[in-house]
C-alpha cells in the first residue's frame, strides 16, 4: 500500500527532527566541573567515576569531547543516561564560569584570589560552605644519589632552574660540572605544581632542560646523572636524592608525611569551589563524598596526599624549643597542622574540617592515647611581645573546641615564632608558621 503524501511528509519531518539533535540531547548533564588542569586532568575525573559508583551508577564510561575537557557517562538506578562534564583549563576559567552559571563546581591549584571574591561576593567562597580541600599535593626535588648536597633553599632551586646558576661550583665550591636540568613536559600536572611554587611567571625553564613525559624515567636518568637536577611526585624519587628543601625556614624532607602536614616547602592545597547559593543538589553530594573516607585512597592512587590522619615518630625533634622537646619524647605526631587567619585565633576552612577528622581519628586509631597542642606565630602578624600570648591563644582555642567534642588535651602550650618552618617575607610563608601542631602520647 503507497503511503499518502502527508505522511511521507510527517515521516520526513520527524526524520530530519531526530538526526538534528545530538547523542546527548537525550542525556542529563547532572554536574559540572571546570578549572584547574592538575585537579580536572586525573583526581577530578576518578573522584567523579568513583562516587558515580557509590551512588549506583552503571555502565561508567569517559568521553574524551575536547582537548582538556571530557563527559563521563553513566547509568542511573532508573535506566536514565546521565552525565558529568569536566573542564580542565586552568584554575582561573573556574570562577570565571562560576560567575557566568556555565560550572556548578570550580576546580583550583590555588586559593581563590581576593579579586574573584569581590567578583561573585554573594558566592560566598572563602566560607567554609563554599571553600574545601580535596587533596594536597608536593614536589620532590633530586640529585644524583652520591651528590654531596642535602639541602637547598627555595631561591637557590629557582636559579638553578630557570638558568640563572649554571654551575654547581655556584651552589657549593666544593663541586665541579655544569648543572643539568631535568623537567617534566609541559602537559603534565607535576610541571604545572613546580612552576606555580619554585619558578613563578617572571622567568621561565630554562631552554637547555631536558623534558619528560614519564617521573619514573626522569627519575632514574637523574640517578644516572652526577650534575643533574630535577623535580618529581613524591611516589616517584626511586634510586635518586631527594633534598631537603627550606623557604627561610628549617630544612624539610619531601614525603607523605610533611605534605600532609603543609610544613615542606612545595607543598600546596587543592581546592573545590561550591557557590552558597546553588541549587544542585548532586554538587553537594560531590563535594561530600570528596572529603570522605572512601575518597582518601582515589586521592592517594592518582599521586597525591590525601588528609587522612595518621601518626608518625619525629626523625629530629632537636628543631624544637627545649621545653616542648622534653615533653615530646616518646610521642608521635599528627600528619594534621591547625592554621590560622592572620593575626587572629579564627581557625581556616580546612582546619575547622580536620577538627572533624581529628574526633574520628580519636574515636578510633588514637582511641586511649593522650593529645598535646603546641601553638605558633608567624612573629609578623603581631608586635613581638604579643607573639607568644597569640600562639598560646591559638592552642588555648583548639583545645576548646576539642573539649566540646569530649577530648581534653594533656598539655597546651603556645611558643611563639620559636620554630619558622617559612620565611615571613610572602604570605605563603606566614600561613606556614601560623598553626598549631596536634602530638600524641601512649
């Protein structure tokens, strides 16, 4: 039978309707992700493939739509295709497209700036609503294994890099050769995190370093190499040196431990960005299955620190102050830091968070032990006389705090700017010194 001529109309209609959507029209974007490339590139991906998991998702796949953009697709209990996009240009683009409603989650290797506060101050995202911590992240800097040198400062590392210091005889006259840089290619995300702490945008690599794609295989030709120099993740340092690595501070080796703690030198915080005022409901699911436990591993997998506490033995407590060195002997301490505002006994977003953790952690691992606090200044924030009663306040506050949960701390004490761990000269050092340090006893 011949079909009317209307309805080979409607049928054509209804064809060219179909073929002029896209795949997607029938899918629901049900989040979105856009900002840092060292977040967006692996973390933010795996954290998104894990809690579509444990939300019971099915069929999760990634759909690589641009360079450094992505959807990851996903089934839901009800048979409904969903997804989630990442965008991965730069920490900068994520308050821009928080600002312009085209992200419901900003992604970022840096703390937002005061500019892209007052941009979107209704954002509200240095509340602690808005502002979280979903991992840390560190830089070991290497040498060959029989180099003499266990230490440089922040400054000498930048010279050295950016072609500055040619020779080690610079460094220490004791040594012969020219310097060999060795770095990371530009994609990577451990470049990224090197070039942010050590070398800044006024001066850039140096032209004759060698570039990698892979830590492990720059790692090993350093080890092969008496005037090499180079930087990796911490999991990958394999048969070289790691230095120790001072930013006006004292010296501090690179590893879990004094990342997590934010004390080493190229240690930095990696951030989510939530507005107060957005009506996503799975953004805020996002955000609270990052901080949680079952996140802590994805974190630890794609190379960097995760904020589970632990409990670690002090290798040289000699840095301290006398006092607190006897009261310190026999204990361990915390892989947490309590930061503070400047001048003030106001706790961060993070710290406020590690509290939290810190109850667990005693409910559980730490259940029996006994807790110390040692609070410090930063010795710029306030006049010098006043240095010691602030950090004393800082501790006096933690333990308050701690009380209202059922925890009450054995010893409290505050020493001022007694131990620097960075130099005052930037604000990224001062943060460092403004903390108080959580110690156990047995």
């Amino acid at each position: 039978m011949k079909s009317s001529p209307k309805s080979s109309w409607i049928l054509l209609g209804l064809l060219l309707l179909w073929v002029s959507f896209p795949v997607h029209a029938v899918e629901n974007i049900i989040l979105r992700l856009h900002g840092s490339n060292t977040v967006g590139a692996e973390l933010g991906p795996e954290l998104v493939k894990a809690w579509l998991s444990d939300s019971g998702y099915r069929d999760i796949r990634t759909e690589i739509t641009q360079p450094q953009e992505m959807l990851i697709h996903g089934i839901d209990r009800l048979g409904r295709p969903m997804a989630v996009e990442i965008h991965a240009h730069g920490s900068g683009t994520a308050f821009k497209d928080l600002q312009a409603r085209k992200a419901d989650i900003g992604m970022s290797s840096r703390p937002i700036k005061d500019k892209e506060v007052n941009m979107m101050a209704s954002a509200q995202l240095r509340s602690i609503q808005g502002e979280t911590v979903v991992a840390l992240d560190g830089i070991a800097v290497i040498v060959h294994p029989d180099n003499p040198i266990g230490q440089l400062d922040k400054q000498t590392i930048k010279r050295m890099f950016n072609g500055e210091t040619t020779q080690w005889s610079q460094v220490d006259p004791g040594l012969k050769g020219r310097i060999q840089v060795y770095a990371r290619d530009n994609q990577s995300g451990t470049y990224d995190t090197f070039k942010s702490l050590v070398l800044g945008k006024k001066k850039p690599l140096v032209s004759s370093a060698r570039r990698y794609e892979s830590n492990a295989d720059l790692s090993d030709d350093v080890s092969r190499d008496k005037n090499g120099i180079g930087f990796v993740g911490l999991p990958y340092i394999r048969d070289s040196k790691a230095l120790l690595v001072s930013d006006g501070g004292v010296g501090i080796k690179p590893n879990g431990f004094s990342v997590a703690t934010e004390d080493y030198a190229l240690s930095r915080r990696l951030y989510l960005y939530l507005p107060v005022y957005h009506e996503n409901p799975y953004a805020t699911q996002f955000i609270k299955f990052a901080q949680s436990l079952n996140a802590q591993p994805i974190v630890g997998k794609v190379g960097f620190v995760d904020q589970a506490i632990k409990s670690y033995a002090v290798e040289d407590p000699g840095v301290y102050p006398e006092e607190m060195r006897d009261m310190i002997k026999g204990a361990e301490r915390l892989s947490i830091n309590i930061r503070f505002q400047k001048g003030s006994i106001k706790l961060d977003n993070k710290a406020q968070k590690d509290i939290d953790r810190l109850v667990d952690y005693m409910a559980g691992p730490g259940a029996g032990r006994k807790l110390m606090l040692f609070g410090f200044s930063d010795g710029m924030e306030v006049m010098p006389i006043y240095s010691i009663e602030l950090s004393v306040s800082r501790a006096d506050i933690v333990s308050e705090v701690l009380l209202k949960n059922g925890l009450a701390p054995v010893r409290v004490r505050g020493y001022g700017e007694a131990m620097l761990l960075a130099g005052n000269e930037d604000k990224a050092g001062q943060f460092k010194n403004r903390r108080v340090e959580i110690w156990l006893m047995p």
